[in-house]
C-alpha cells in the first residue's frame, strides 16, 4: 500500500494567509485610528492648524467638516469588517485628492508624497478585503 503525502504547499500557504491576515488588521487598527484621532476629529473640532490650512484652500468651513466626517468614517469603516474595503477604497481616493490639494492649493509638493504612500497602502488593504464589498453591497441594497 502506498502512502499519498501532502504537498509541502499546503502548509506554507496556510501560514501567509494567517499573517497577511494580521498585518492587515494591524495596519487598518493602526490607520484608522490615526485617520479618526489625529486626522479627522482636528479638523470637526475646529483646531487652528486645520482652519488655517482649509482658510488658505478657501473653501470654506463646510469642507472642513465634510472632510472631517469623511476621514472619520473611513477611519470607522477600517475597524468593522463588514466595511473594511469600501472604507480603505474611500480612504485611497481621499488621501490622492489630499495629495493634489497640498500640490495644487496649498503650494507645498514636499508634503504630497505621504497621503500618496497612503493611498497606496489602502489600495492594498482594499484589494486584499475587496470580499467585504460584497457584503456591503448586499446592506445597502436591503
């Protein structure tokens, strides 16, 4: 009687998707927090560097506070799993147009390259949840 072994990939392929799975919540409780604490709730609260910058763009307060209840409920939508990929999706477009607003508005090029590294970073996460966009289809269309 011969013995069929298991292929070696099996096993190795169980450990990546356990860690990859890790690294992802780390990086989605990490960011969405800094997304809620240090991003979003400065700007609805009214600190002065976030009505200095968004004075200068000349917009106006409103798109203060919608930018602020953007990026906290992105932030939000990192920790729940059902939302996780449209709210890294969101975050993605977000932080690109936050890009182009340091380079075009505000004049500063040097400060675009870290909502960009962002961007990417939530591209990823997007991507790597892009399961949950089903589930967030099936609540919105109930």
């Amino acid at each position: 009687m011969t013995a069929i072994a298991a292929p070696a990939q099996s096993v190795a392929n169980a450990t990546p998707g356990k860690t990859r799975n890790r690294v992802l919540w780390t990086l989605q409780i990490v960011l969405g927090l800094f997304f809620i604490i240090a991003s979003g709730l400065p700007k609805l609260v009214g600190q002065a560097d976030a009505v200095h910058a968004f004075e200068t763009i000349g917009w106006g307060d409103w798109f203060r506070y919608f930018t602020g209840v953007v990026e906290v409920s992105g932030g939000i939508g990192l920790l729940v799993p059902r939302l996780t990929g449209p709210a890294a999706a969101g975050l993605s477009i977000t932080t690109v147009l936050a890009a182009a607003t340091q380079i075009f508005l505000l004049d500063a090029p040097a400060l675009a390259p870290f909502p960009l590294i962002l961007a990417v970073i939530f591209a990823w996460i997007a991507y790597e949840r892009r399961d949950s966009f089903a589930t967030f289809t099936s609540l919105v269309k109930r």
